[in-house]
C-alpha cells in the first residue's frame, strides 16, 4: 500500500488567494507544554468549498456528506490543457466513477498568479452531468481568478464538493482511494483539509 499526502503544508508562506488572511501561528511555551493559536482563513492551504459558500443557502462545512469525500477516486492529468479545461479534455476519462482530482500545469507551484489552470463552464456542466460528487484541482481555485462564481455555483449547486489548492506534483494519473476530511467546523462556508490517497 502507498499513501501520498496530496495537502500543501500551512504555514505563514502558504500561498493564499488574494483577500484571504495569510496564516499565522505564535506558539507559547508554557513551561510543562507547548500550545499555538492559529489565525487563517476556511480556504487555507488544501480546502474544501462547502456549498453554502457561494449559494449562501444549503450545506455547511459540518454537514458535507462524508461519503462524497471518502472512497474511490481517480486523479487525471490535464497539464496540457492550458489556462482553460474545458469538457473535451475530461472525455472518455470520468466512466465509473464519482471523484476526480485534477493535475495541472500549476502543480508544485507556490507563488500566485492570476492565470492558473480552472475549469470552463462547460467542464463543469459535464462533471455535474456525469454524476461527479466531489472535484479537486492542484490550483488555488476550481474557477477562474476573472470569475462571477457561475463555475462555483454549478458544481455547488448540483451537490458536487470542491477541494482546492491540492499538492498532486509527486502523483501519477491513475486510480486511488481518497479520504478528504475537513474540520468539523459549524456553520461555515470551507475549511482547511487533510488529504490523501491511497494506491492498492
């Protein structure tokens, strides 16, 4: 069994969207112990977009179906797309199955630029009509950094979880089982995640 740890590390070099909050950590030596407070934002580092992040309506973050999030997934690679993945390069590539994690051009990258690769409208039409539950990508967002949200919300909207900001550098398209567990956060609208596939 091979695992691959597919989060970016947090920290304060994290990179972040623009007008998020950049992490920060002060940790406090307590004589018997060490303790830290953290200071971020819900879509820190690797995340997970709940729906009511851009809906403003329906579930939160602490009410995501685990099931979407757990469970066999495969990984494709579309470095070659370009700025734009559109659904000609998903064809043929989403047959039995319900998560796809997406391989870009950006992967291992750590500075941000405003055109990483993102996924066209028409992409998610066909990831919501082939009955894909859960969407990640290795960029700092599923939609374009010149967006009106219509990409979030028709995924969203659809019931398909996003993730974010993934780290698939050291990955090879294929098959795997993912486990993607956000914090239990009540109420709100994304949060930081662990997660990791597992190769058979």
């Amino acid at each position: 069994m091979e695992i691959f740890d597919v989060t970016r590390p947090l920290s304060a070099q994290t990179l972040v969207y623009p007008g998020d909050s950049k992490p920060s950590f002060i940790q406090r030596d307590e004589g018997k112990y060490l303790i830290s407070d953290l200071q971020m934002s819900t879509h820190s580092g690797t995340h997970i977009d709940a729906p009511v992040h851009y809906l403003k309506f329906g579930d939160t973050i602490d009410s995501l179906p685990l099931n979407s999030l757990i469970g066999p997934c495969r990984v494709v690679d579309v470095s070659g797309a370009g700025r734009y993945i559109k659904a000609s390069h998903l064809a043929g590539k989403t047959k039995n199955i319900t998560r796809l994690l997406l391989k870009t051009s950006f992967s291992g990258q750590n500075q941000f630029i405003e055109n990483y690769p993102s996924l066209s409208l028409d992409a998610a039409n066909f990831l919501t009509h082939s009955g894909i539950q859960c969407i990640g990508i290795d960029s700092p967002s599923i939609e374009s950094y010149h967006c009106d949200g219509t990409v979030h919300r028709e995924l969203l909207g659809k019931g398909c979880i996003i993730i974010e900001l993934l780290d698939l550098s050291s990955v090879p398209e294929g098959d795997y089982d993912m486990i993607a567990l956000p914090l239990r956060l009540e109420g709100l609208d994304g949060s930081p995640a662990r997660v990791v596939l597992i190769k058979t």
